[in-house]
C-alpha cells in the first residue's frame, strides 16, 4: 500500500451527520470545496469535544496546502492515468464491499458461530442419500424414506439398528451411526444448525444436506472444553498388522512409559522413539486440538489429563499405541481475538451466502426491476445447441440486443445476459431448462448488486467522502514524490548548495569521534593495514586485500559520542576498559575527533539536510501554488465548523 495512506486516517464505516452539507466553504482556482468534505476530514483528525473557531483556521491552512496540490494533480491530468484509475479502482473494490452485503446477517452468524465454539454437542444420525440424478422425484424418494425412518424410530425402533440398516454413512456399521460430540464448524452448516436446535433427547426433521437427508438424534450438549496443547510417543500398531506385530509394539510402549515413570525425559524419548515422524523432532509436539479433530480415544485422554506435565498411560486407537504429555490448556479465545477468523471461515460454507441472499432481498424490494421472459427464452434453444463457450454459440449471440432486464433506468439486453454466460460457463448440470433458469437468476442478482454499487456514492455520504479522500491521497503523494520528495533526493547539486548554505544549522552537540575502529588479530595485521590506510588506500580496498584468505580484520565506522561506542569512549574519553575480543585482541582508531560545535560534514547529516530541503522545497511550491490558484473563503460558513453561528 503506497505511503500516501500515511496522510489518509481511520476509514470506518462510522459517519456523522455533520459530514453531509453541500454548502460551499472554499473556492480554489474554479474548483467549489464544500463544507461537508472540509467536516468529513476535520473532525476525523481533531476529536476534541470543544472545537473553537481557532481550531477550525488551524487546520483550514494545512487543508488548503493539501487541496492546492491535488487540484494542480488534477490539472496535469494524474488523474486520467491509467496506473491511477488501476490504484483507484483497487481500493474502491475493497472499500464498497461492506456496503454489498447485509451486515446484520453477518454479525448474527458470527455471533451464533462464536457461541456454538462454546457449546458441544453429542449426537447420532443416519443418512439417506438422495441417489441417481438428484432430480424431484429422487429427492422426494429420499426424503419419504427419511419420514417413514423417523416414524420407525417414535414407535421405538432402535436408533443403532436403524442407522446400520438404512444409513449411507460407512462408518454407521460400526458405530451405529455415533457421531461422538461436535461444536461449530465441525460438521456442513445444515447438519449443524439442525444438531444445535434440536432439543435433547429429541429426533430432528429430516435434514437436507448435499450428501442427502439426514436424521438427527441429539443426545446432550455441554459447555466446549476448550482446546489442549500435548505432546505424544507413539508406535504404529494397526488392527490389520499380525498379532506378534501389535504385541511387540505393546511392549515397546510399556518399556517407554516405565522410563518415563524412572524419570527420562518425555521430549527426548519422544525424538528417540515415536513412530510419529511428522512430530518426534518436535519432541512429540501436536499443535492446539479442540473436541472432535482427532479420534476419539487419544482426545479422551487428552482432555482427561488436569495439570500441565500430567502423562497418559499407553491408550489405544486405531493407528496403534500412544503415551499423552499435556503442556497447557486454555477455554476457547475471546470473542474479539477470533472474530475476523470465524468471519473468514463463515465464507467457506453455506452461512457465507445468507448475507448475500438478504441483501439481494432488500435490493429487490428497494428498486424497479423489469424482466422480459419473452427475450429469454431464445437461450433455452442455444444452450441446448451449443456449449457456452462454443464460438457459435458467441456468434449467434454477438447481435442479440433485446432488453432481458431493467433495473431503475438501467437496461440490459441480451448480449449482457450471453456475455455472463460465457464468462461464467460452470455450474451444475442440470435439463437445458433448468441451466437457463440457474444462470439467469444468478445473472440478475449480479446486475442487482453491480447496480447498487454504482449508487453507493449517492445514497451514502460516507463513501462518497472516503472515496474522495483515497483520490486525493493518490494525488497528493503522486505529486508531492514528482515536486518533493524525488526531486530532494535526486537533485544532488541542489542539495549541496542547500547544505553550502545551511551547514551552520548542522552542528554537533557534543564532542565525537568520526572515522574507523579496527580490530585486527595481531599487531603485525595492525601494522600492515596502518601501512596501507598511510597510502591513502580506502579501508575498504585494505579489507579486500588483506582477508583474501581469512578474516585478519574487521572494522566499523561512523560517528561517534561519547557514550555511543565503549571502545571509542575508552581509547579516547578514559572510559571504562573493554574487555578485548578473543579473536581480534588488536584495536586502533582511525579517523579525527571533533570538538563540540564543529560542522558537520555533509554524509554525516544527510538525512536531516534531505529532509529540510524537502521542506524548502514545498514552501516554495505551495507559494507557487497560491500564486496559481486563488484562494476564497466563506468565513460565515467556515464559522458554522466550529458551532459559532
């Protein structure tokens, strides 16, 4: 993100109702600023509670400074670039999308998630999948199948049996249909919602799912444990390995735990003989877990353990023998540490498309939509023929032009509707019919939301001023990098000639010393690189030449206070003897010491002699700038600013 955010502030969606007159405050050159925007950015930098009229001329000069030089920007056509309309474009994509979804859906499922993170629930459930083609007719089989199963089951049919006999969950021949306990996130959202509203004890409805229908014992629910970080020795012993194999592996297990009860360390024996290769560098380090992520037994023991250091004795699971060290616990995390997370994870399942789906709701009550179903039918016919994608396809449609939709006064005709389709060719597979519907109603919802972002600068004071102050900041550091910044760096000859001028404003405080400390390994090293620095050669070339093998020495330099380097602070202010590095014993200085006052030298205040050129710069800029363009105020409006009418 470019530095000119620097000059932007806090882009939240909160407004006051100040920031909305169009009231002419200003006029620069023949460009009328309004009081609004003049508020908009006043009151986002000064948040005192008693503003007064000196406040208001306070800032009105830095205001004017900074309108002066968009408004040049703009007549030098910035902003017509394409780089600019690129960059623009960027942030308004970013910046519209909270005004593009229903933000009440959004925070109620976020905050359903957060708390179904602290709930668990326990459940059981047998699934009937919707077979074949998942037309009609083979859904309404499923779900008859479901309500006949359900009714099975309020006569007292065991639950287990059921799900053995009907479920298309493979693992239900196991465990009858044993879901063990799950919180948010855990399961797909439908399944969930259903799991968290049905009572305990109680059966749900039939619910349906992408997998089919499902039916949903709940058998309790209790308060999230949290999470657990642990450590674990594991040797591989699967249900399918040979007997003698799953007993030496049990020995081996047993043989770990008692070295561990003699007092061995459970990392290293963990590095030495976990069978978990992925973990046992890490001395058997697993990362945070919460309930349901990893099976059953090992989490059972896991939780089980109370204090930090606890040890497991050797549990069972399928993937063979495990030995559990707990290294902490901590209660699910706060509710603002985690809710950008959650609102993340919202968008990866179907809670992603509930805020969408009530916007697109209130869009439709909200404006005038016309539809011409008449002109729509031609695509059942090409879809038919043609792959969307197919170059006939595009050529039959190329001159289509009768209107399909209108929103408010806009119209849509279709070559529109043709070109969603191609550039949106995937989706279900469904009769020709059917494809047609699907994507027609997908492409009048995207017309929906596409038209409501055209409106937002209208209906939305707001977003109108902060997508005025990203144009602006664009500009102002476009502009200010050509006339300022860039130019300060880059124009040696006139920043000597700044210096030349000013160097009596760069002096130091202190005494210092300015040149080279060198540690060398011997004195004979010493005396060659002395030798060398006599000749005048640059301690640079003398450091090539003289490591060409090994490092003979090393040096620092810069400049130097009292205070700032100890071996500068004893070798010339008598402070406190250093102890000498072993490898380069050997220290001399190289360079002059200056006393307090003295000049300084150009490389020594670059950064601050850049930095008043820069300014001297812009002063002479701005002046150009007011010379340029003429400045006229409303004082009688700018008073209203500060409440003092």
């Amino acid at each position: 993100m470019k530095k000119f955010l620097l000059v932007l502030f806090t882009c939240g969606l909160l407004f006051n109702s100040y920031a909305q007159s169009d009231e002419v405050l200003m006029t620069i050159g023949d460009q009328d600023i309004t009081k609004g925007e003049f508020e908009y950015l006043f009151y986002k930098n000064n948040d005192k509670e008693d503003i007064t009229y000196k406040d208001v001329k306070d800032y009105l000069d830095l205001f004017v400074k900074f309108k002066l030089k968009v408004i040049e920007a703009e007549n030098r056509g910035m902003d017509q670039k394409e780089d600019f309309i690129k960059e623009l474009g960027g942030y308004r994509a970013q910046l519209a999308k909270p005004y593009l979804t229903d933000r009440s859906v959004d925070e109620f499922y976020i905050k359903q998630a957060y708390d179904r993170l602290n709930e668990e629930v326990e459940a059981s459930h047998i699934l009937i999948e919707v077979k074949n083609g998942k037309t009609p007719a083979d859904t309404l089989e499923a779900y008859n199948k479901a309500l006949d199963i359900i009714d099975q089951l309020k006569n007292g049919a065991d639950f287990a049996e059921l799900a053995r006999k009907y479920s298309a969950d493979p693992s239900a021949q196991q465990n009858g249909g044993y879901l063990g306990y799950f919180k948010g996130f855990q399961m797909i959202y439908p399944f969930e919602d259903a799991a968290y509203k049905t009572p305990v004890g109680e059966i749900s409805q039939p619910v349906r799912t992408t997998y089919g229908y499902h039916i949903i014992k709940v058998l309790d629910k209790r308060p999230s444990p949290g999470e657990v970080l642990v450590e674990h020795i594991m040797k591989v012993a699967r249900d399918d390995d040979p007997a003698d194999v799953k007993a030496q592996k049990k020995e081996e297990i047993d043989k770990i735990y008692q070295q561990l009860l003699d007092g061995k360390n459970f990392e290293d024996l963990a590095k030495k003989n976990s069978d978990d290769y992925s973990t046992a560098s890490n001395g058997g380090r697993l990362n945070w877990f919460s309930t349901g992520q990893l099976v059953k037994p090992f989490e059972t023991a896991a939780f089980a353990l109370e204090k930090p250091g606890d040890i497991s004795e050797p549990i069972r699971t399928q993937f063979g023998w495990h030995i559990i060290k707990l290294i902490d616990k901590r209660d699910v995390q706060p509710f603002n540490e985690i809710k950008d997370k959650i609102s993340a994870r919202l968008l990866k399942d179907d809670r992603g498309n509930k805020a969408h789906e009530s916007f697109i709701n209130k869009l439709k009550n909200e404006y005038n939509i016309e539809q011409y179903n008449v002109n729509i039918e031609p695509f059942a016919e090409l879809s038919h023929k043609y792959a969307y994608t197919d170059s006939l396809f595009k050529a039959d449609t190329r001159n289509m032009n009768k209107p399909v939709l209108k929103i408010e006064d806009s119209v849509y005709t279709q070559k529109d509707f043709a070109d969603y389709l191609i550039a949106n060719p995937r989706g279900e597979n469904p009769g020709v019919a059917d494809r047609v519907r699907m994507k027609w109603s997908a492409f009048k919802d995207q017309k929906l939301v596409d038209y409501e972002d055209s409106q937002l600068e209208r209906k939305y004071p707001e977003f109108r001023y902060l997508m005025k102050e990203y144009h602006d900041g664009i500009l102002l550091f476009d502009i200010s990098s050509q006339e300022v910044w860039d130019k300060a760096s880059q124009d040696t000859t006139g920043l000597e000639k700044f210096y030349a001028k000013h160097k009596k404003d760069y002096k130091w405080d202190e005494p210092h010393f300015s040149g080279n400390i060198i540690y060398c390994q011997t004195d004979t090293v010493m005396d060659s690189v002395k030798l060398l620095l006599a000749e005048n050669m640059p301690i640079r070339d003398v450091f090539k030449k003289l490591n060409t093998t090994k490092l003979n020495f090393k040096y620092d330099t810069g400049s130097f206070t009292k205070g700032q380097n100890k071996i500068v602070d004893q070798m010339i202010w008598d402070g406190e003897v250093v102890e000498p590095d072993k490898k380069f014993p050997v220290v001399f200085l190289d360079g002059q010491t200056y006393p307090e006052g003295e000049v300084k030298k150009l490389n020594e205040c670059r950064g601050a002699v850049t930095s008043d050129y820069q300014n001297e710069l812009e002063d002479k800029w701005v002046k150009a700038l007011k010379k340029k363009y003429k400045v006229k105020v409303n004082k009688s409006v700018l008073k209203e600013v500060a409440g003092d009418k």
